[in-house]
C-alpha cells in the first residue's frame, strides 16, 4: 500500500458537505458569543489550519488570529505525552478572550498543557473550539466549549489532519486503513 494514495483511506467518515454546514455553524455561534469582544483566535498547527480558515470565513466580528505548534504524534499513532511548543504566539494572550482552534482532542493531554500554559498568561478568557471529539480515548478532562463532531475510536485524515505529513489536503475526513501504520 502507497502512503498517501485514496485507496489507503477505507472510509469516510465525514464529507466535505458535513464539515461545511457544521463548520458555518459553530462559526455563527461564536459569532454571536463573542460580538463586542475581540477574540484573539490561537490555531494549533498544523492539523487546525483548514479548520480555521474555514471557521474563519463564518466569523463576522471584529478578531485576530495566531499560530502555535506543540509536538504530538509525529510519524507514529499515539500519543507520547511529551507536548513541547516548537512555535509560540507573536500576538499576547493577556487579557484578550482567546479561543483555541484544534484539529481534534483525543486523550486530552495535549490540550491539558495548552490550557495550562496560555491560563498562565492571564487571558480575560478562555475557550476551546476543536472539530473532532473521540471522547471515548479521554483521559483527563477537557471542557471543550464547541464541538464539530464525535467521532469514534478510529485514526482519522483529511481535512488538515495527517498521518507522516500526508492526507491534509483531502476535503473530507476519512479512516485510514491501519494497513499503512503497521506495514
Ligand atoms: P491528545 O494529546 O489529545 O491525545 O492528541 C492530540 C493530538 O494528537 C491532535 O492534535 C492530533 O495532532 C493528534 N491526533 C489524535 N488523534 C488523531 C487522529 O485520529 N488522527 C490524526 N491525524 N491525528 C490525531
């Protein structure tokens, strides 16, 4: 099996349609609890960036965005929990009502640091938008403010989500074949 190719995604979970009008969604409801509130919007690269910009596109409020990039998974598919920030924000969190925009929270533990460390920087407030939910893999507690999907116990692509740095640029979110994982 060749990494990367659509043979080695064996379903979709969720198509292109199905993140569009949930992405818009979420994007008028934060539209609405943050109007009158300059949120600083924190995008944790890479796997949040199509999200993101998507989500963006459906925010009709005043709002700034940044980047930050802490380790995960790496080439392989759990997690280590070991998080270290390879890129910090340009813009300070302090005071400003910050949401965090994530690709997906599986065990929690990578979230649990990024809240930990920009709570430290005394933003006015502070909420999670992630688009994948596999809540059943928790294990510490995140409250999560928006939610996209829950999604079951699967390893999952596209959409910005990679596995190796592949499978980002498909427009929907699909399971890969563990064929291509454990080869
Ligand atoms: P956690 O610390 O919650 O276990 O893992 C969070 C990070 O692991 C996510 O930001 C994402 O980078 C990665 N991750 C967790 N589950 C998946 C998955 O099913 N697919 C992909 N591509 N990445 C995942």
């Amino acid at each position: 099996m060749e990494i990367g190719t659509p043979e080695t995604v064996k379903e979709v979970l969720i198509n292109a349609d199905q993140l569009r009008s949930r992405v818009a969604e979420l994007g008028a409801q934060i539209t609405a609890d943050y109007d009158g509130k300059n949120p600083l919007f924190v995008c944790i690269l890479k796997g949040a960036v199509m999200f993101l910009t998507d989500l963006l596109k459906n925010v009709n409020i005043p709002s700034q965005v940044d980047f930050m990039q802490v380790s995960s998974y790496g080439g392989a598919t759990e997690s280590s929990g070991i998080v270290k920030i390879i890129k910090d924000l340009d813009i300070s969190a302090e005071g400003r009502h910050v949401v965090i925009v994530e690709d997906i929270v599986d065990t929690g533990i990578t979230m649990k640091h990024l809240i930990e460390l920009l709570s430290a920087r005394r933003p006015a407030s502070l909420n999670i938008c992630a688009l994948l939910d596999k809540k059943e893999r928790r294990l510490v507690e995140i409250p999560l403010t928006y939610v996209g999907f829950e999604i079951p116990n699967a390893f999952v692509v596209g959409y910005g989500l990679d596995y190796a740095e592949y499978y980002r640029n498909l427009p929907f979110i699909g399971v890969l074949d563990p064929q291509v994982y454990r080869s």
